[in-house]
C-alpha cells in the first residue's frame, strides 16, 4: 500500500481487522498522471505543505511522458526543497532537474517546481502539436 501520509523511515505497518492481515504503508510518496495538448502547463502532482510552522521538506520526483503519435520520449529527475513559514510556502533555491528527450521536436518541454499558497506543485509544460502523456512518482522527507 502506498501513501502520502509522513513516517519518518518511509515504511509504517497497520492491523486490517476486516481481512486479519497487516498491511505494510510505503509513506511519504506522490503520484501524478495526466496530459499536456500542445504547450499548455498541467499540473502534474500539487501538495499541501503542513500547517505547522517552520517546516521544512526535500522531494525527488521521476517523471516520464511519451508522445501519443510519434511515441517519442521525455524524462525527468527532479530534487527541490521547499519550505512553509505562517502558512505561505516557499522554494528552497533553484531545483535541480536533470532532462532527457530522445527527439529534437520535443526539446521545448519542460518540467517546474513552484509554491503556491501553502502547496507545491510539480509542473509540465508540452510543446506545440504534440500530445504527451505523463506520469510521475515522488518521494519526500520533513522536519
């Protein structure tokens, strides 16, 4: 099973009384899928940040897209801090993203990490005439 819920080792185990099995939680994961129609931005994965404040947090994301006609390819490794102060998120520097595509015609896009409110929010953008589909899994920890 697999959650966004916060354990600090990533791994928490639960009684399922209904089935008399215990189940073993992956926490502190993201998941996105959807789908860019030319160079429009989508909003892959958006997470609230705590309520708490002065919590601070670090995310990898491993993001893939493939071209719906052409099948041709874009991935992406992504590692971004990002912290909340009073409720109002923020970007700890500039992410590092590292980018591959495997055709000149899908050069142009493009994948971001940006706050919003007390959310942040993992971002790609298409590119004209193309349609990709993504999906991205992520992982994170906060203190």
């Amino acid at each position: 099973v697999d959650s966004t819920e916060s354990d600090d080792d990533g791994v928490l185990t639960r009684a399922n009384p209904p089935s008399n099995l215990v189940e073993v939680v992956l926490t502190n994961r993201l998941f996105g899928v959807g789908s860019t129609v030319d160079a429009i931005t989508f909003d892959l994965i958006t997470f609230p940040l705590s309520a708490l404040a002065n919590t601070v947090y670090r995310f990898e994301f491993q993001v893939v897209g493939r071209e719906a006609v052409s099948g041709e390819a874009v991935s992406y490794t992504v590692f971004a801090g990002a912290k909340t102060i009073a409720g109002v998120a923020s970007i700890v520097e500039t992410p590092y993203i590292d980018a591959d595509q495997d055709a000149p015609t899908l050069l142009a896009a493009s994948i971001g990490f940006v706050a919003s409110g007390n959310s942040v929010v993992l971002q790609v953008t298409g590119v004209l005439g193309t349609n990709i589909t993504y999906k991205a899994l992520g992982t994170y920890i906060s203190v």
